[in-house]
C-alpha cells in the first residue's frame, strides 16, 4: 500500500515537472515569435478597411527579383513572372489566320524569336489586362531604310495600344511614331534608343480601361514606359485604341486580351518576355 502511494505521488510529481516545462516551452516559442508591430486604434483609412499602421492588415508575398540584362548576357524574370518567351520555343505565342489560331511561323536563333517575312504578327496565348511587362528588343542590322521603314514593329498590348518598336536612332519620324511613342498619340518625353543591332528593353506598366455593364468607358487606359531604364511616359492616359491616320478612340472589349507583337515588314529580335499580373494590394 505504501509502494503505490509513493508511486502515485512520484507519478504526479512528473505530470506537474512535464506540464510545467511544456508551459515553458510554449512560453518561449511565443516569446520568439516577431510581434507584429502596428495599432489598431488609429484612425480609418480612407475605404474604411484598415487602421493607419494597421498591425492585422496583410503583408505583401516575397518575391525572388530576376536579374539585369546585358548586350552579350540574358537576366532572368522575377520568381512570380509569366515568362512568355526565355529563348527556347514560341509555346505561349500563335498566330491567326482567318480568325483562327494557328502555330506562329516566325523563328528562333540565338536565344531570340525573329519577325519572318510573311509570318504576320504573333499573339500570347494567355490574355492580359493590368499588367508590368518587360521585353527586349534588336533593330535590324546593318540599318535598312528610313522613317518608319527601318526597324520597325510594335508591342501592341491587349492587340489594341501600341507602344511603338522602331530604329529611332539617326533616323527621323513623326513624333508619335517613333521608338517608345503610344503610337499615334504621345511621343516619348526623350529618345533612348540605341544603335541598331544592340539590345534595348521596354518595361511598362500598363492599366487597363474599364467598362460598365451598359459596355460603356468608365476608366480609360494608363501606360508607364521606360526604355533602357529612362523613363519615357508617366502614368499616362491613353485616349484609345491604335490608329492609323485617325483619332485614337475606344471600344468594348473583354478585361484581359493577348499580347500583340507586330511583324511591319522588318525582322526585328525579341527576348527575355515576362508579364507580372498586377492585383491591386489590399
């Protein structure tokens, strides 16, 4: 009898030594957590959503940043990128012939995907609407031609707002023709092209229009561009969709479409192609 009373004792000495060091543990495993920092009884934000330094309002998702390109050395995209085009295949891109989609007859060589004559313009297979996209691009060498004859394509996002490819590089155009001009409507605020042959990159950033459920505009387009990193339009309202010769104006359309890029008749380069969906954070 009193064996098992000294063992219920013990027994019950260990279940208090256990519990107490399991409570301890849990204490410093709170303890080594980060606080969150932040206050929750600050004035409302303007949507009536979150506290100013709300402590509970989400933090952004970590994203891995791709590396810069150079003449002889192709970087890479961002860890949360859509890579359409990292210089194998064309697998995210297809043409149309009378409506319908069909493989893209433009070539790769050398790490690029080349304008063929003949091939018509390419589209991605996936649509876009608010996006960021970075791509680069080659004029042919040695320079042929002038005006907008030479060099000449277009980054034509949702196949409606061009963002103009052209050999502006000792070679004169309309305004709004030329290299990083919204085609037919603004020209860039300075020309940043380089010689033919070399590589140049555009990053845009690129908001959609919005339309109402009467398929009327309710939001025009904005366009941010920069080329070879000086920045040519900022945050700029697009007055419509492109045009030949005639005021830009809008029409209905879906809220995301394929990316467009032109063939014009010039064998043009392209590489290092990725799109980043843009969410608007909360």
């Amino acid at each position: 009898m009193l064996n098992r009373v000294v063992l219920n004792k013990f027994a019950i000495g260990v279940s208090i030594v256990l519990s107490a060091g399991l409570a301890l543990a849990v204490f410093a495993a709170d303890a080594a957590k980060p606080k969150k920092e932040g206050f929750t009884d600050t004035p409302m934000e303007p949507d009536g959503k979150w506290h100013v330094h709300d402590s509970e309002r989400p933090n952004p998702p970590i994203v891995t940043p791709g590396t810069c390109s150079t003449q002889d050395k192709v970087g890479t995209a961002p860890s949360d990128a859509i890579v359409l085009f990292d210089g194998k295949d064309l697998s995210h891109w297809q043409s149309t012939v009378k409506g319908q989609a069909v493989a893209p007859k433009w070539k790769v060589e050398d790490g690029c995907m080349v304008a063929e004559k003949g091939a018509g313009s390419v589209f991605s297979k996936e649509p876009f609407g608010d996006m960021q996209l970075h791509i680069e691009w080659s004029a042919p060498t040695p320079a042929a031609g002038n005006g907008q004859g030479r060099g000449n394509s277009g980054v034509i996002i949702m196949g409606k707002y061009e963002v103009q490819v052209l050999d502006s590089y000792d070679n004169v155009t309309y305004a709004d023709g030329q290299a990083g001009a919204v085609y037919g409507q603004y020209p860039p605020l300075v020309n940043a092209c380089r010689k033919p042959g070399e590589w140049q990159s555009y990053d845009i950033i690129f908001e959609a229009p919005k339309f109402d459920a009467d398929k009327k505009l309710v939001k025009p387009a904005y366009v941010t561009v920069l080329h070879n990193g000086v920045l040519l339009h900022n945050h700029r309202q697009i007055i419509g969709a492109m045009a030949y010769k005639k005021l830009a104006t809008y029409s209905f359309h879906e809220p995301e479409l394929p990316l467009m890029l032109q063939f014009h008749g010039n064998p043009v380069r392209y590489r290092n192609i990725w799109v980043r969906k843009l969410d608007k954070a909360e």
